[in-house]
C-alpha cells in the first residue's frame, strides 16, 4: 500500500516543525523530500515481515547528518509524526519500536558527530599551535634582536643566533645558566633583584633596563633588555622571554656627539658651553669660603700670521699653541671659547699665588718660537685673569671680569698679564710682563 500524498503532506508539516531549529544546508525542497522519503523508509520498517527496526536506525543517524542536531528537533519530530499512528494502523506498537531506533540511531549519530568535531577541533588546535610554534620559530632564528627563553627559575633554556653573536658564546655554554649570567658582573646583581622583586613576585609583566654586558673579545658593551614573565597556561609552565638590542654603538655615538658639542672641534680643548657647565659645578659644590680662579688669554698679533701664511697656517699655528698650553697649564681646564682666546679654570681652593705662576708660565710657553709649516713662528699672549670668592658669583659674570682683564692687559702692551683679585673694601690688581716683538720668520 503506498501513501504518497499523505506523506508528502506529513513530510511539509514535518519540515514546517524542524526547520527554525537550526541551519539546514539543503534548499525547503530538498529537506521536503528528504523527510518524504524518511516517511517511506519507516513505513517499510513498520509494515515487513519478520520485523527489524534497523532501518529506522538509520533515519534517525540521517536527520544527524541533515544537520537537524537542536535538542528540540526529536520532541517536535514526534510531535509532527503522530499523524502516522492512524496511517499505520494496525502497527502502532512496531511504529513505536521504529520511533525508539529512531531514536537510538539519532543520538547514536549525533555522539558520533560530536566526537569527530571535537577530534576535528582538537586537531585544528594542534595543527594551530605548530603553525604557531613554527612561525615563532622562524621569527626566532632570524630576528636581529637578540631573543633568549628562560625558564621561571631564571635559567637560560634557548637563545637565537643573534644572541648568541652579540654574547660571543654557543648555545650549549648558554643552557642551564642563570639569565642575570648574560650581563656584566658588575651588573647582574641589579638584573637578579629586579626579575625576582618585578616579574616572579609579581607573577607576570615586563621590567626594561639598559646595562653592560661581557663582549666577546674581552670589550665592554651595552644592550636594552626586555624582560618579559609569561605566566603559565595549561600543561605550558611560566617562562621568561629575554629581547636583547645592542646599545653599544648608539651609545657610543650619544658619547661623541656629546664630546663633539663640548669640545673645539680645531683644537680639540673643551669649548666654551663645556668651560661654562664646569664652572656652574665648581661654584655650585665649593664651599662657602673659597675663591675661584680664571685666567682670559688672547693671542698678540695672530691677525699677522693669517694675512701673511693663510688661514691654513694660522689653523695649524693656533692647534700647536693649544697644545702647547695644554701641557704648561697642568691640571687646570683650559678651553678655547674664540678665534685665538683661550681660557683657564682655576677650582678651589685657589689663591694668588697659583694663578700668578700658572699665568708667567702660559706666556713664557707661548713666547717660545713654534715650528709651522717650515718656519718657527715667535708670538705672544696677553693675559687678563681674575681671584674672587664663589658667594655671589656665576659663571658668566667671572668670564665677563676675567675678559676686563685682559683688555686691560693688552692696553699695557704685549706680552703682558693682569691680575684682578677682589678684597672687602678695595681691588688689588697686579701687572706683570715684558715687552716682547712678534717674530713670524
């Protein structure tokens, strides 16, 4: 006996009662004539001799596989069904059996399913973290920063190639060691104290510090590290992840520069921004009580020297009498703040007496003849210098006394200094020199 119209009716109302359950990948049409022929199948089961409810069992797995999982699906299943206890009838106790295979192969179908997604999803996971791992790896091995692993103990268990470079050591030396081992002796100290106080107390973060570490080839260089505790997750253990940059060259030009800015690039003394800043911290450390010296030097005659041999010359002849001065001033700064001015600092304690012997001693030094270019030079200096005590003075206002001096000095004639040393109730200047002829043969 077949039953096509009544089962193609029960197959829309059946279709009608599942399809908001969830997405079905299939067109109205296709679900419609899917849950028809379901119909059919249960039909058969229910009507052959002898009977077996294997059949059911697998329109039950069908509708699994139609996607039709929602936990409502089997109660409205039924609910759409009952319309065929009528249609089958004398058979409704094997329609019931075929409804319980239904059933079984159903939720049978439906375990199976979930456990070959989660096997699918377990595999994915696996698949993703190597993927991962991988990519990390590849960016390991060839990053130009230095990356080094340690474990929540503080110890070395992986280092890229460009760590190993920068340290000058082997993976194999770097394994097992504490991560503090990668920095100077005189540094590890503050490296161990700042991973345990920072990172392992804290159990997470990221602590950055930039300090020495043993080069290779006996030197001293300077890496910014990044300290990174990444907690534990999972069956993962915490671990530290180590970022190195090497610092040592960039560093190293910070120092030039700075030396650049600070010194006179011809002569190489301090220039006058380096003269002004140590004497700011002279004044701002001497105590009360003592007395501060400078000494304002300019050459006689050097004007001569640059319309006769050329600014070449007179270049070469100011770098000689630098030197010169240099090694007559002893332990005193001397800076160059102009064209032929130079200047010397005298710290406290200072007195009279100090900068009196220290100026006689520049002029006889510079009077001396000095070989440039193939003919001795013979030249001269003035020299206007002044002793005063620290209360009350600033930089600027010793070098604007110390200049007044020595335009009074060259008003006197070459080759002559003048010493400008202030007292309670008067000035006490003293003259001292001899005339001397500038020579340029």
């Amino acid at each position: 006996m077949t039953h096509d119209r009544e089962f193609a009716d029960l197959a829309r109302q059946w279709r009608i009662a599942v399809a908001d359950t969830g997405f079905v990948p299939m067109p109205i049409r296709e679900l419609e004539d899917l849950l028809t022929d379901a119909l059919h199948r249960l039909a058969a089961v229910v009507g052959t001799e002898p009977f077996d409810a294997a059949g059911a069992v697998v329109v039950g797995a069908d509708l699994v596989r139609a996607n039709l999982t929602d936990p409502q699906v089997l109660s409205r299943s039924f609910a759409a069904l009952a319309p065929l206890a009528e249609t089958l009838a004398p058979h409704t106790d094997r329609l019931l059996a075929a409804l319980g295979a239904l059933t079984r192969g159903y939720t049978d179908e439906l375990l199976a399913t979930r456990a070959r997604h989660q096997e699918m999803l377990h595999t994915a996971m696996a698949e993703a973290r190597n993927a991962a791992e991988l990519r990390f790896r590849v960016v390991f091995d060839n990053a130009a920063v230095a990356i080094g692993i340690g474990d929540a103990q503080g110890r070395m268990v992986d280092a890229n190639p460009a760590l190993t470079a920068m340290l000058g050591l082997p993976l194999g030396q770097l394994r097992g060691r504490p991560v503090a081992d990668l920095i100077h002796p005189g540094d590890r100290e503050e490296m161990r104290a700042r991973i345990t106080e920072e990172l392992l107390a804290a159990g997470a973060g990221t602590m950055r510090l930039e300090l020495r570490y043993a080069r290779h080839d006996g030197g001293i260089g300077w890496a910014a590290w990044a300290v990174t505790l990444v907690p534990e997750s999972g069956a993962r253990a915490a671990y530290l992840l180590i970022v190195g940059e090497d610092t040592t060259q960039r560093r190293a030009l910070q120092a030039e520069l700075h030396r650049q800015a600070r010194h006179d690039p011809l002569t190489g003394l301090p220039n006058r921004r380096q003269l002004v800043d140590t004497m700011a911290a002279l004044l701002a450390a001497a105590a009360p009580g003592d007395e501060i010296g400078l000494g304002f030097l300019d050459l006689d005659g050097f004007k001569a020297v640059n319309d006769t041999y050329g600014h070449g010359t007179g270049d070469r002849l100011l770098a000689a009498v630098a030197a010169r001065l240099a090694r007559h001033a002893g332990p005193e700064l001397l800076a160059r703040v102009g064209g032929d001015e130079f200047v010397v600092l005298f710290p406290p304690p200072c007195d009279v007496h100090r900068v009196s012997a220290v100026a006689e001693t520049l002029l006889q030094a510079v009077a001396e003849p000095i070989p440039v270019d193939g003919h001795h030079l013979t030249i001269s200096a003035c020299l206007g210098a002044v002793v005063t005590p620290v209360s009350g003075v600033d930089a600027e206002h010793l070098l604007n006394a110390a200049d007044a001096g020595l335009y009074r000095a060259k008003a006197a004639g070459p080759n002559r200094w003048v010493l400008h040393a202030p007292c309670p109730g008067a000035d006490r200047r003293t003259t001292l020199g001899t005339s001397h002829n500038t020579n340029l043969d």
